[in-house]
C-alpha cells in the first residue's frame, strides 16, 4: 500500500519499479518508521520497565522539533485536503525523519549517564510521538496504525491540531509493549523473484 500511493502519479505519470518498491519499504518504512518504534520502546523497556518514564522536562531541543512538525503537519493535512497522495506521503515520510533526527540530537542513550530524569522527558516524548506517527499513518498504513496503537495500550486518538497537546497522550507510568520489528526489509533475491512472477506476459 505505502509503495503503490507514495508513487501514485498527480499531474503526471509515474513509472511502477521493484527497485523502487523495495527502497520505499527498506528505507521509509523499515529504517525510517520502524527503527524509531524499536529504538525508542526498546530503550525505554531496557532503562525504566514497559511504562512511560516519569521526570525530566520538555527545553529547547523538543520545542523546535514542536515548531518543525506543527509546519510540516499543516502541509501535510493541506496536501490530504486536496487529495494530493503522492505530496502527502512524502510529508508525512518527513514527519517520521523528524522524529529520528530528534532521538538522534536527544541522544539519550548517553544523557542517561548525566542526568537520568532527561533522559526520562526525551523517552517520554520518544513514546508520544509514536501515538502521533499512528494517527498521523492511518491513511496510508491502517494495519500498522492498529498495530501502534495496540502497542501503547490506547485507542485510536483524534487528528492533532498542534503537537505539543499531542504528545502529553500517554503520561507517565501508562503501560505499553514492545512490538516485534513492524517491517521486514525485501532483500535482493526476494525483489528478483517477485520482479520474475509478476511480470506479465511479453
């Protein structure tokens, strides 16, 4: 479903390759979308249990990101609005590349060490975000939204007007799991044979 709508041709064509499904399902939906979930439950589970951590606060780091995602989620629903599929798909690949390049300057698998009540509010927002990304997903991956938010122990949560009210959705001490890897990647030989049987005739 993400490799067909992110590709659906608007205002002009667009040309169906394997090789372009299999990075669209490695790189945006394995890497992108999935390592965020697995980096951010799984940490959390190893330093402070299947519950989201208490302490710490939201500073600069979380309000740009909060000022980054509320513009790109005015884009997104403005491309959705105007039924611009292939638009809103790289908008809200974006939005998941946002919250990786956060975990990745928030770092807090190293402020751990200095201050354990930061690394706390970093994971905390790490866990909102993954609320956010399954609202945020449904229309392109409702299986995977269903998947999240059976995850986190909620239900499905109304479309976000801001971010920052979005990521107070699940508050300290709320009970979540940790999901099994939600993409698998398509290797090479897997793309070859899928390339080889669905063909066509010549």
């Amino acid at each position: 479903r993400w490799g067909l709508l992110s590709q659906v041709p608007e205002s002009s064509d667009s040309e169906f390759t394997w090789e372009n499904f299999q990075q669209g399902v490695n790189k945006d939906l394995a890497d992108v979308l999935g390592n965020f979930v697995s980096r951010v439950t799984k940490f959390c589970r190893s330093k402070f249990g299947e519950v989201v951590p208490d302490g710490g606060a939201f500073g600069p780091l979380e309000e740009a990101l909060f000022a980054e995602l509320d513009q790109r989620l005015a884009a997104y629903t403005g491309h959705m609005d105007a039924m611009e599929v292939r638009k809103s798909a790289q908008e809200l690949r974006a939005i998941w590349v946002a919250g990786n390049e956060y975990l990745q300057s928030a770092a807090p698998w190293s402020t751990i060490k200095e201050d354990e009540a930061q690394a706390a509010a970093q994971i905390r927002m790490g866990l909102n975000l993954i609320a956010l990304y399954a609202t945020l997903s449904a229309p392109f991956l409702p299986d995977t939204a269903k998947t999240l938010f059976k995850t986190l122990n909620i239900g499905p949560i109304d479309w976000p007007e801001t971010v920052a009210a979005t990521v107070q959705t699940l508050a300290a001490g709320h009970a979540f799991e940790v999901p099994e890897n939600l993409f698998a990647k398509i290797d090479d030989a897997t793309r070859a044979d899928w390339e080889e049987r669905f063909a066509g005739a010549d």
